[in-house]
C-alpha cells in the first residue's frame, strides 16, 4: 500500500471494521435466537435473555436490533440460511427428480432427530403460533415455509411419479404432513416415524412398490 493510499485511522478502514464487528455480533446473536426459538418460540426471545446467555452488553444488542421484532425477523432469517445450508444445499448435490427429493427427506430427517435445533424444527415451533397473527413475522415464516414446498414440487415434477399438476401438488402436502408429523414423533421419542415418512414417500415415488396406506406397518424400504 502506498503512502497516498492509507487510510486514515477511523476513516472508511475504521467504518468497514465496525461493520464486519457488527455483522459478526448479529450472526452470533440470532444464532443463538434461533436455537432459543426452536424450544421457547420466537416470543421467548429477549434483549435481556440473550445478553444473559451469550455474556454480551444488552444495550449492546438493543443497538443492533432496535426492536424485538427486528430481533424476531432477523432469527427468523438466519435460521432458514441454517436450514438451507444442511440440507437443501448438499441435496442439490445429488441427481434431480427422485434422487434429489429422497435426499431432501433424508437430510430433512437427520436436521429433525440430531436435532439441528434443540427443538427441532424451528418451523413446527414457530408457524402455530404465528399462523393467526398477521404481520411481517408471520409473513417471513409462510414465505420460507412455501420456498421449501416449492423444491420438494420442483424435484417431484421431475419424477416418473408426477403426472400432473395435482399430482405434485397432493404429493407436496403429503410428504409435509408427515415431516411435521415425524418431527413431533421425534420430540416424543418414537424413532420408528423415520420409517413411516421413507415408507409414506416411497408409496408417492413408486405406488406399486409401497402403498401409502400401509405406512408404519412393516419395515422402511430403506
């Protein structure tokens, strides 16, 4: 760097610092807010909460967020980038169509029963009670909600299985009602749900091979 070149201390060397500080405090913060949501709900997030957990300034945090619900977005925001990192990223890894789709549910299935968050899943905490209270929370969660109906469609379009548009569409509400399902399964210790959502999904991929409505009565395909 040259002399005409330097930047100044706290000139735009020093803003660009602050800012990266900043970005790092909020991904550090509505990480946590995540894993919090996923047990309590987004209204068990606090200022006071989060700074007591993580030891940081709770006017600290205050700066970064303002308001509670800039707080409730934001964790809502960083948790689909968490979803979208551990499972619809790898997945995409994988051949399109049924591959893909039964790489979804897999990878839907280990963020479920590891868990990824410490209840689970955070959507299954958090679309309840948020599904009757209109505003931009409730917006942010049903937007995230239909992205992921929309590539569970989009893999099954692409299957032998999918002969119409109301095919995929019955398939799609099917194979979600059965996450949510396995999801609060999991929560109660019943670990055969794993083998009821491969049995349900196989019953939609090859109706020959595993009918739905023998779901849970003999061992997963798999």
């Amino acid at each position: 760097m040259t002399a005409g070149s330097a930047r100044p201390p706290g000139g735009a060397g020093g803003g660009d610092r602050r800012r990266e500080r900043g970005t790092r405090s909020r991904r550090i913060v509505t990480r946590h807010a995540v894993d919090i949501a996923s047990l309590d709900g987004l209204d068990g997030l606090s200022f006071g909460r989060l700074a007591d957990e993580l030891e940081l300034s709770k006017a600290g945090i205050q700066t970064l967020f303002r308001t509670k619900e800039a707080l409730q977005l934001a964790t809502v925001a960083t948790a689909g980038e968490v979803f979208a990192a551990a499972i619809i990223a790898p997945a995409g890894a994988v051949p399109e169509g049924a591959p893909r789709l039964r790489a979804l549910i897999d990878r839907w299935i280990d963020y479920a029963a590891r868990p990824l968050f410490p209840g689970g899943c955070f959507w299954g905490a958090n679309r309840p009670v948020f599904d009757s209270r209109p505003g931009p929370i409730r917006d942010a969660l049903l937007r995230q909600h239909r992205g992921w109906l929309h590539t569970l469609a989009r893999e099954f379009d692409r299957t032998t299985s999918a002969r119409s548009r109301g095919d995929t569409e019955l398939a799609v509400f099917q194979i979600d009602a059965v996450l949510n399902a396995a999801n609060i399964a999991l929560r109660f210790g019943e670990s055969d749900s794993v083998a009821k959502v491969h049995r349900v999904v196989e019953g939609l991929l090859d109706p020959g091979h595993s009918p739905v409505d023998g779901a849970g009565t003999g061992d997963s395909p798999r």
